[in-house]
C-alpha cells in the first residue's frame, strides 16, 4: 500500500462526489471458473479507468472482504459513473459475461452500492496511514485546527474527547 505518513491526517475534496462500493461474494471456492474471470474483468476496467481519467473516475482503494474482493470506488459524478457503466466496452462485456455464465450458477454472488456525497458532507481520518482511500482520491491534508474532530470536519464545533498527541 506503500510508505506510512506519521500524524493524523484527512481528506479534502472541492464538491459533491460518489462513492461506489463493489465486490464479490464467493460462495464456492471450487468454481474458480465462475469468480476468477470477474475478478481478471475487474482488473482490466480497474485499468482503463486509471488510463481515462477524464471519464470521472478519481482512484479505488482494495479490501478482502470475508468471501471476497471489494473495492472503493471514488468519482467526481454519478453521470459520469454511469455512462461508464452504459459505454465501456470492457463493462458491458463483463455484465453480459457475468449474466451469461455466472448469474444463474450461484457459485458466484455480486454486489455494488452507490453513495451521493454532497459538498462537505463526509469526514475521515488517517492515523498512522499510507496516503488512502479519499485522501487519494482528493487531498490529503493534516487533521488539525477546524480538521481536529469529526464534528468539525463536518462543520461543527466542539473540543477533542481525548487530546491529541503532541507528537503529532
């Protein structure tokens, strides 16, 4: 994931933006032929979406989830998630590949949430961390003064419950 940053940080990102949540959900391990060419499919949009970044796409962060691969999308637009969801070669084959050989089987589940996130409507923190997630996608920068507490990255104000450390 790469080298840590010490102290605590956070993100900023400039307006709205959506959050997509994707993964799978291998219900028999022994069918790597129905979840192994997801995951491959995964990986190729995963890199034309890196290559393209005008289509809105603003990075992914990666997790095993407890049967499967799940990944955090950021984009800047919904519109733009969907028409790539709509136009891209290597999704819509996916989908149908997916429905054609895997869907019906079982062996294989799939899931996806989108999230709409308004401006300044989010709040995380870093601790210790490799530059991740949405700071990744936006900006990230120290978790001090207006950035010190959630409540106050979310526009708040109150005093730290704990403080924080000096080291930091």
């Amino acid at each position: 994931m790469g080298k840590f940053v010490a102290g605590r940080h956070t993100a900023e990102m400039e307006g709205p933006f959506v959050v997509f949540v994707i993964g799978l959900h291998i219900n028999n391990w022994l069918a790597v032929h129905q979840w192994l060419p997801i995951i491959q499919a995964m990986n190729r949009m995963l890199r034309e979406l890196y290559q393209n970044r005008e289509l809105g796409f603003l990075d992914a962060a990666f997790f095993w989830g407890g049967r499967g691969p799940v990944m955090i999308q950021y984009w800047r637009s919904y519109d733009q998630l969907e028409q790539y969801a709509r136009g891209s070669a290597a999704h819509l084959n996916a989908w149908r590949d997916f429905n054609k050989k895997a869907a019906r089987m079982g062996k294989v589940g799939f899931f996806h949430e989108t999230y709409l996130v308004e401006d300044g409507r989010y709040e995380c923190m870093y601790v210790n961390m490799p530059v991740y997630g949405l700071a990744k996608a936006g900006k990230h920068v120290p978790a001090v003064g207006a950035r010190e507490t959630a409540r106050r990255r979310l526009g708040g104000q109150n005093e730290p419950a704990v403080p924080t450390p000096d080291a930091f």
